[in-house]
C-alpha cells in the first residue's frame, strides 16, 4: 500500500463533526458508570442525501483485481465457466473430484414410509389416572370428559392401594377440565380446589395405616410465564426420586406428553406454545412466588406449587390463577352474527378508503382448511397490499385457493374471528380460512405437528416465538449433538429409497433447514463422501416448480465457492439432491462457537461470497437466500477459512428484458427494503444480505433486529435504514470496514455496492490492514453518517441464540411468503 496516496471526500460529509480521536472507537458512547441505557450513534444509510462519497484516489495503488491477493499462495485452479480468470482457489484444490451430472428423473414408485412413535410413559402423572370424580360428587358430566380422552399414558403408581390419593388428584382434573370446556367460573373452580386441598390435607395427616400417602408430596407444577398453564399435578415419590436432576428431566417429559394428550380437550390457545415453553429444558425450579429456588427435592412441600423454568431468571405471573382462554365450538355462529353486522353496516355508508394508520409489514400465515398436513400460505401484509379488509381477502384467495372458493371466514389460532382489517395486525398472525359452506371442525384450530415448522417460522406473534423455540432448540441440539461425533440417523431415517439405498450408505443427519434434512453419505462403489439432501413430500407438495428452478440453476452454475450440485432424483414424492460435501458446518454454527470473527477472516469470508455473488450475478441470478446458515465454511491447506454459498431454493433468474424481481421472499433479518417495499428488485438484495452477515460476523450479532421479536419492528428499523456500530462491541473494528457496511446496508439500492465493487473495496482489497490515511478517512465518513440515539444495551446471548434475534433470520428460510417464483 503506498503511504503516499491521498484520499478525499468528495461531499464535505464530514465538515459538520469536530475531529475526534483516532481510535477512540466508542462512536461517542457515553459510558455512565455502568449504568443503562447507553448512548449510541446510529448510522442512516437512507434518503437521498445518504449517497455513499466515495473515495477518490489520485493514484490507484492496484491496477488489477487487488482481492485474488487473498489466497495468492496457492496455485490457482480455475473452475469451468468460472468468469472471473483471477479468481483465487486455494479452497479449490479441496473440491472433491466431480462426477459428471446425470440429471436423470428416476420416479419410484414404492413409498417409503417413517413412522414416529414417541410414547412415553411416565407413572407418576395423575391427569392419567382413573377418574373418580365421584368422591367429591362431581357430576356424570365431568367425568364424560375424561371418558372421551385419549387413553391414559401412565398411570398412578400402587392404584390399588392408595384409592383415595389417585381420587382425589383424578377429581382436580376433572374439575378442572370442566371448568374449562363449559366455561365455568373460577369461584367453583377455587371451591373445588379448596375441597381438594383439604382432602389433601385429611389424607397427609390422616391414620398411619395409609405411610405409603405420607410418602409421596402432591406438587403442582407450572411453567415460567405462561399464565395460561393451570399446572401440572405430580405426585413426588420421596424414596424414588432423591436428587434434582432425574426429576426435571421426569417434569419435562411429563410437560411435553401433557401437551401432546391433553391439548385437543382442553387447550386451543397454547396448542403451539406448549411444547416450547421450555425451550432447553428444565433447569431450574421456584417456588411458587417466585422467592426460592428449589435446589433439593427435600425442600419441597406437600401441596405446594412450584414453578419450572429453563433459564434463571422467574417470571411473576398468577400461576394459582391461570386460566385456559375461553372459547366454544359455536365460533362460526359468532363470526356470521359479526359478519352480518358488518355487511349492513356496510351496504349503509360504505367508507371511501379504510383507516390504515396501524397497518405495518408483517407476513401473516393462512392454514387452509381441510385434512392435515394442511397447505400453509404465507402473505406480506404492508401499506400496499392491505388498504382494505377486502383486498387482503382478495389476496388470500388467490395464494390460498380453497376448494370451495372464495375466502369467507378467517378465524386465529386462539378461536378469534378476523373481521377487520385491523384483525390482520393484532397479537396473533396465524389465520385459519374457510369458504362460505365450510364447516368448522373442532381441531381445525389446532397445529398438527407436521405443519409447526411452517406456521412457527417468521411469525410474530406470541405463538412464534413459541413456536419458534420449537424449531430451533430441535436444529441446534441435532447439530451439536452430530458434530460431536458421529451419529446414524435414528431409526426411522435409516434408510435411503431402494434405488438410493443401493449406491449410497447414510452415515450421519448433518444439517436440518425449514425444507430440507442433509445427511452425510458414501458412495458405496468409489466411496466418495457426499451430502444428500432430502426434500420431503410434505415440503414439495405445491411447490415442485420452486424446486425444479433450484435444480435448473444449481446446473447452471460451477463456482470454487458455491457448493456443487452433482446429481439429483425424484423419489416417491421427495427429492433428493446429491451435493458437494462440506464438513465444517455452516457460519451460522461457527459464529455461535467463536462468538466473533476477527477482521482478517471475515475478509477472506466476504471475497468468497463477494465473489461467488459477482459470477452468480454476472449469469443474471439472484440467489434471494444469502445468510449465515447457507454459507458453508471451508478451509484452505493453510488452514485459512472460507466459505462456499449453499441454499438455492429461492433463487430466481432477473427477467431478460431488464424487468424486476417482485416475489417477497428472503429471511427477514437479511431481507433488503426494496423487497418489503414491492418496488421490484434485482441482484442488489444479495448485497445487502452480504452486508448484514458481515456486520453479524464481525460482533456476532445482526444490524437489524426487534426489540420484541416482533416482524413489525424489524421491517421499520431495516426500511429505515437505521442502524448502529455499538459500544463496547465495535470498539474495536475498523472504521474502514464499518465504511463497508454502509456501502453494503444502503438503503438505496441503485447507490448500493455491486459485487464487483465489494470486491474492489478498499478493506477487502487490503485485506482488512489499510493505510492509516484511509483508515482515519473511513472514521470521519462513518462518523459523518451518524447521529446520536439511546440504545440499549443487549446482551450477547440475546442475538446469539436462534430463538432470539438470529432465528428471525432463518425461520421463514426458504419459504416464499405469498407469491410464486418468477419465471
Ligand atoms: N452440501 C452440504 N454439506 C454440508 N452441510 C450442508 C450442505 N448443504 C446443507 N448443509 C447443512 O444443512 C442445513 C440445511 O440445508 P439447506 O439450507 O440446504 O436446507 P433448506 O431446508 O433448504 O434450508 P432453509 O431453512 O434455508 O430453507 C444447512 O444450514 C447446512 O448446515
């Protein structure tokens, strides 16, 4: 780098800041004795004034493509159809040699079917014992409501000695049931619990011919902060269980077989969040008010409530008092009644245009009626596509397509009818739709466990960050768990189809996306080590010409650092693509390992994507998908990292009149403003994408992110273009590659890098050790972009975890929110 080159700003962007001093890195945070919120600066990258300056050198100190320094030691292979001859390679002498493509369909038509059994049977929980209701004279009735359940799954322990305990407990949840399904009031249910109570108590200091009831505490459990759980009765066998740590893996599995056996009779509202209210399991336990913390199963009373949690931290909620939201099967009357209102209310005065003041981007999910699996559509709601109730309705027709035709009844989750327009942008945004003869059936509100993944991706309400702690723990555990060692699939996935079986052995699951499961397998005639990924039938009804444009692009392309494609086959309604196998996970995985990337890797990171995107671009594709998860890391022989673009399934080739992409699709931490805007876009969402992820890699967490989780606040802040390099987090990056970022997370898209230019920047270009001159250049122009706001401080575990801000990037991965792909 020649220390004499110069470098200048050609807008007086940073005249209005006073020099400040170099390497003071804290982008005038002031740090108030520890104490929270900390001010920060935050960078507009929006409106016209944001135009980026670039720098303008009056010596260009490199006069060929100044990046293919980067892996320079190393003989360079050139990859076929590869456009840019400078193209680095050193990671390309670690390609495995590639069989010619045999694009042959092989349609088979012997099914292979996997089954799931997931009995557990756990003793001690008595909602499955016998019911008695009898003992404290409850009605024929409640005890016809334990009658039509689901067989028990366990049952008390000595049932036939201790009568009166199993009655009792039995009795509880009989009332309990009642009290939900008829709506009773909370006076006869807290009557009823009283009686038991004193049953209870009766029983623990009645006659010593019963020492088996003294052993045995009656507990109640509930789970951290979700009022909506009226507990969970177990009875604690004193000389069974005699340390903490079986009785919370007990709890757990007792938690999820409640869920799974008890939902359909009495819950509808919390059918999603159940099984994910305790997303890592139960670590720790608190009493009731939340005081203690129980850390011996001795400290436990008889009768009381005890609350189970997964972190440390205890939410106050009236657990005693928790109730299941009403609702009743006669919902569709409701809506009529409702509906009817309104349509008279309509043929009077008809208003003009609709109120729209609350609507915001959000992409809601409409399961369509009729037999589980059902399809579920997703639908981007914004100031464009939803000005009136009417016209979202029209919408969903078209993308949900009812057998019976037009959409006439929408109802959430929790049984509430959308009448509104403002009903789309409510707590819940997750839709069941009904034509105007379909009839409701009881379930239709509840998620089956095959459609969670699609409703919980992306959504933003209460039942996505449930669902969402569902998915994610279940990705994560698989991951770590097999890259621990080396894992064969359990059971039911240990074989591929026949035709597959023959040339492939399956070694071990690799990677789970939101359609697709990769294992790790090996030709069984030249052993060669492959990744085989599986798109199952439930994920390809519908959508076989999204994965059809995946295949035709993956043929298309031969890139050093964009996994190959080797060979594909259709199969029994699934596909299964055979690809270059990458061992070292994706760096989504290795992110949450080093927590940070240093400067010196992230360069080399962002010339292999910068680069892979410029020969994708240069085809006319736009890749749509660019984020952690699908960057697969590779290492050099010098042991340098690199990473190689996966993921295809929503790439979309630009139309050849120079027309624009429309399809809102993407994960929504990474998507661009331009596609939430449906202004059409090109090849530039990719570039935006780049910019985010080299933004996360640097201080491990994204640019762009919700306070709650919420779609609606992650949409505005990455619309606004706003975001910040926060202290103490950033302190220590370089000002030239914040400048990067600026380029890269530019609102504007026409004024945003291209590829060619990512790769030409000054930082990638130097591998990140700059001169001081461009460096200090860089601080002023950053600082120029900046103004000063409040923020929070969060910690890193908040955007570290896939069920925080990171998995809004990956859940709705994948998955095309309304319309079709283009072309
Ligand atoms: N060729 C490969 N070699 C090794 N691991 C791979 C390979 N392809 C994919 N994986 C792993 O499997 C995961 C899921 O794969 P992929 O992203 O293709 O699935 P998907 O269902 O299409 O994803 P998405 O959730 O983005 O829709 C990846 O995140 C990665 O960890």
């Amino acid at each position: 780098m020649p220390q004499t080159s110069t470098w200048e700003i050609d807008e007086a962007s940073a005249s209005t800041h006073g020099p400040s001093t170099p390497g003071s890195g804290n982008n005038g945070i002031m740090n108030g004795a520890n104490t929270l919120p900390r001010v920060t600066k935050r960078c507009s990258t929006s409106g016209k004034t944001s135009n980026i300056p670039r720098f303008k050198r009056p010596h260009p100190p490199h006069t060929s493509r100044p990046h293919s320094a980067i892996l320079s030691s190393s003989p360079a292979v050139h990859r076929k159809n590869s456009p840019s001859t400078s193209t680095p390679t050193s990671f390309a002498n670690r390609r495995l040699s590639q069989q010619p493509h045999q694009h042959a369909h092989s349609h088979i038509n012997q099914f292979h079917t996997y089954n799931h059994h997931n009995n557990h049977h756990t003793p001690v929980i008595e909602e499955h014992t016998t019911p008695r209701a009898s003992v404290l004279n409850l009605n024929q009735a409640h005890q016809n409501v334990f009658s039509t359940r689901t067989p028990p799954f366990g049952s008390m322990p000595n049932s036939g000695t201790n009568t009166a305990e199993a009655s009792m407990t039995s009795s509880v949840c009989a009332m309990e049931t009642e009290g939900t399904a008829t709506g009773n009031s909370g006076d006869e249910l807290a009557e009823s619990r009283d009686m038991v109570s004193e049953m209870q108590r009766r029983c623990r200091i009645g006659p010593s011919g019963y020492p088996h009831l003294l052993k045995a505490k009656r507990l109640r459990f509930y789970r951290n902060g979700d009022q909506y759980f009226k507990g969970l009765q177990y009875a604690l066998q004193c000389d069974r269980v005699k340390s903490m740590q079986p009785l919370m893996e007990e709890l757990m599995k007792v938690l999820n077989n409640y869920n799974v056996s008890f939902l359909i009779f009495i819950r509808f509202q919390t059918a999603i969040c159940d099984s994910t209210a305790l997303p890592h399991g139960i670590r720790h336990i608190f009493t009731i008010d939340g005081a203690y913390r129980i850390t011996s199963v001795d400290q436990f009373e008889d009768g009381g409530g005890y609350v189970c949690s997964s972190t440390d931290a205890f939410k106050p909620v009236d657990y005693s008092r928790a109730a299941e939201p009403s609702w009743r099967l006669t919902l569709a009357n409701r809506y009529n009644r409702h509906l009817e209102t309104k349509k008279l209310a309509l043929s009077v005065v008809e208003p003009a245009h609709e109120n729209t003041d609350f609507v915001f981007p959000r992409i809601i999910k409409v399961i369509r009626n009729g037999v589980k699996p059902r399809r579920i559509s997703r639908h981007l709601l914004n100031k464009k596509t939803a000005k009136s109730f009417d016209q979202v309705l029209r919408e969903l027709t078209s993308i949900v397509k009812l057998d019976s035709g037009a959409i006439r009844k929408l109802f959430t989750l929790s049984g509430r009818p959308v009448l509104t327009l403002q009903d789309f942008f409510r707590e819940d945004d997750v839709f069941v739709a009904y034509g105007g003869n379909d009839k409701m059936a009881a379930d239709d509100l509840l998620v089956a466990s095959e459609e969670h993944k699609s409703v919980g991706a992306g959504s933003s309400s209460k039942i996505r960050r449930t669902s969402r702690r569902s998915t994610m723990p279940n990705r994560n555990e698989s991951l770590r768990h097999d890259r621990s060692g080396s894992v064969i699939p359990d059971q039911d996935q240990q074989r591929l189809p026949p035709l597959l079986d023959e040339k492939f052995k399956l070694v071990r699951l690799i990677g789970d996306g939101n359609t697709a499961v990769v294992y790790e397998v090996v030709d069984k005639i030249n052993q060669d080590r492959r990744a085989m990924k599986v798109i199952a039938r439930e994920n390809v009804i519908g959508k076989e010409h999204l994965i059809e444009m995946e295949l035709a692009i993956l043929q298309k392309i031969d890139h050093t650092f964009i996994v190959q494609l080797y060979d594909h086959w259709f199969v029994d309604d699934s596909y299964y693509l055979s690809l270059e196998l990458i061992e070292m996970g994706d760096l989504f995985e290795h992110l949450r390992r080093v927590r940070r990337v240093p400067e010196r890797d992230a360069v080399r990171m962002m010339t292999c994507l910068g680069q892979a995107l410029e020969y994708i671009h240069e085809l006319g594709i736009v890749h749509r998908d660019v984020k952690l998860e699908n960057l697969l890391i590779v290492k050099d022989e010098y042991g340098e990292l690199g990473v190689k673009l996966a993921d295809f399934g929503l790439a979309a080739e630009m139309p050849k009149d120079f027309g624009v992409l429309s399809t809102i699709c993407g994960t929504p931490t990474y998507v661009a403003p331009e596609v939430l805007n449906k202004t059409g876009y090109g090849c530039k969402v990719d570039i935006w994408a780049a910019g985010v992820i080299l933004y996360a890699i640097l201080v491990g967490f994204p640019p762009f992110q919700s306070s709650d989780g919420s779609e609606q606040d992650l949409f505005s802040a990455i619309m606004s273009g706003e975001f910040s390099f926060p202290s103490p987090s950033w302190d220590d990056v370089s000002w030239s590659v914040r400048h990067l970022i600026l380029c890269l997370i530019h609102t504007d898209a026409f004024h945003r890098y291209s590829a060619g230019e990512l790769l030409n920047d000054e930082w990638m270009v130097n591998l990140g050790d700059v001169d001081p001159e461009y460096e200090d250049w860089a601080r002023l122009f950053v600082q120029s972009r900046m103004h000063v706001e409040e923020e929070q401080e969060t910690p890193y575990e908040y955007y570290t975890s896939r069920r925080t801000s990171m998995d809004e990037l990956s859940e709705s991965a994948g998955v095309e929110f309304s319309f079709s792909r283009e072309g």
